[in-house]
C-alpha cells in the first residue's frame, strides 16, 4: 500500500502542476481529499497550533504520530512536514527519516533551518549531508517515497538567491526529488529556482494571494503548497467569531458558518 502511494506520489510530479494542501487533523485531511485533492501534506504550523503550542516546539513522538493518523485517515498519498529532521547531525536525520517512514507517509522534506536567527542556516556541507542522509535511508527502506530538499533563506532572515539556488542544486545532486524555496514570490525568483533544478520539480508556497495556480504552472513549478495557511483562515474564523461573542455579546458569526450537514456530508465515506 505505502509503494503504491509513493509510485502515485512521484507520479504527480512528472508533468504539469498540482496543489498540494496541508491539513493538521485527520478530519481536515479528510475533507480535503473528498474535495479532490490528490495528495496532501501535513504542516508542522497547523499541527502545533493545534496543540497548544507554536511551530517547532513539537516533539518527535508526538510529531511521527501525527503522520500516522493523517496517512491511516485518507487513500491519497501523505507528504510529512519533518523540519530539519529533528535532529542536527546525518546520523540522527537518517535514524528519524527511519522512524518516520514507518507512519505510511508517501514523501517527507528535510529543511536547512537551525532555529538560530544568528546563523540561520546549517553550514552548506552539512545542509547537503543531511540531505544525503535522508536519502540514503529512504532507499534502504525500499518505500520509494519522495524527498523534499527545502532552503529556507527566504523565511529564515537570508533572503539570498544565489545562495538559495545553490543549495537547491546541491540538495538535488545529493538525491532530493523535489525542491522548495518557501519564501521565494516574484516570478523572476520563482524562475530562477525552476531553471537551476530542472528537471527536477520544484514546489511553491502560496501562501497568501500573490499568485494564481495558472500563473505558477506557465513559470514551470509542479507543485503547490499552502503550508499553514489554510490553518490560518480556520484560525481567522474562529477567533473572528469567538471575539464577537466576548466582546460584544452577539454571536452573528456564527449565523454565517457552514451548515453542520454540509461538514457531516464532506466528512462522509458514503
């Protein structure tokens, strides 16, 4: 079953473009499936909101669990948000990727962050070497699930595009099937990326309106994400309505929310 999600998985990124959005509930995941989407990806923002906690401050266990459920609640292919790996040195990726390939997810990504804003990014050799890392434990796992190799200049402080497309192009040599700049917006930038990977697929974060899907496909990127925030509009809802009833003591918000049925409906295996 999990070869058959990941030749599907790698399948999508042959050819043409396709969105891939990111729950952070199985309920949510389910959702989005049954709205059409053909694969998803977990985001680590959305999950640890939904935990009561902010982005990287997730344990691992709690994080490969999290994986589980959202591979086990749908039949479309599972991409697993795994920041840096949870772990600085090759060694300690490679083990985690193990562990995390045993949750059913079709692909996952290894990003260069340090969580340092004095020095942002992994030291280049090392940033490759984890990717290699990663690699090499996907293929002794025989899943054939994809890697995604991220650069995460753009959100990190480093806003560098040369050194970004360097990194981009030595995490592909070092066996990333796909790559991903989050950050990266103009359509100069976005080709940049597209041309110093190719053939390789490059994933887009849109993360607000910027761009269209139409005009992403035409630069070339073969996958788009939305990272957390989908989990953000949720967000926005919420607390959009929950501070009315507060502060004011109505509760009109809630007279435009989704009829119960329609979730029921969308959440329905029929």
């Amino acid at each position: 079953m999990l070869a058959d999600r990941a030749r599907a998985f790698h399948r999508l990124h042959e050819r043409g473009c396709f969105v891939i959005p990111n729950p952070w509930s199985p309920g949510v995941a389910v959702a989005l499936e049954g709205l059409g989407f053909p694969a998803l990806a977990t985001t680590s923002s959305g999950f640890a909101w939904s935990r009561g906690r902010r982005d990287h401050e997730v344990p691992l266990a709690e994080a490969l669990a999290h994986f589980r459920e959202i591979a086990v609640a749908v039949q479309v292919p599972v991409s697993a948000d795994f920041e840096g790996g949870f772990a600085v040195e090759p060694d300690g990726v490679a083990d985690h990727v193990r562990a995390a390939l045993d949750t059913g997810v079709a692909g996952l990504s290894i990003e260069d962050s340090t969580g340092d804003p004095a020095s942002p990014l992994f030291d280049f050799d090392l940033a490759v070497e984890r990717v290699r890392a990663a690699r090499a434990a996907i293929d002794e796992s025989g899943t054939g699930a994809l890697l995604t190799g991220r650069s995460e200049g753009f959100i990190a402080g480093r806003p560098d595009l040369p050194e970004t497309l360097r990194r981009l192009a030595a995490y592909a040599e070092a066996g990333a099937d796909c790559l991903y700049a989050p950050g990266i917006r103009s359509p100069e930038e976005i080709a940049a990326v597209v041309e110093a990977v190719a053939p390789k697929p490059v994933n887009v974060l849109a993360g607000s309106d910027f761009t269209t899907f139409a005009e992403l496909a035409a630069l070339g990127v073969r996958r788009i994400s939305v990272g957390g925030a989908l989990a953000r509009a949720a967000w926005s809802g919420f607390l959009d309505a929950a501070r009315e009833i507060a502060e004011q003591g109505t509760f009109k918000a809630l007279g435009r929310a989704i009829p119960h049925a329609e979730i029921e409906g969308l959440l329905g295996r029929g």
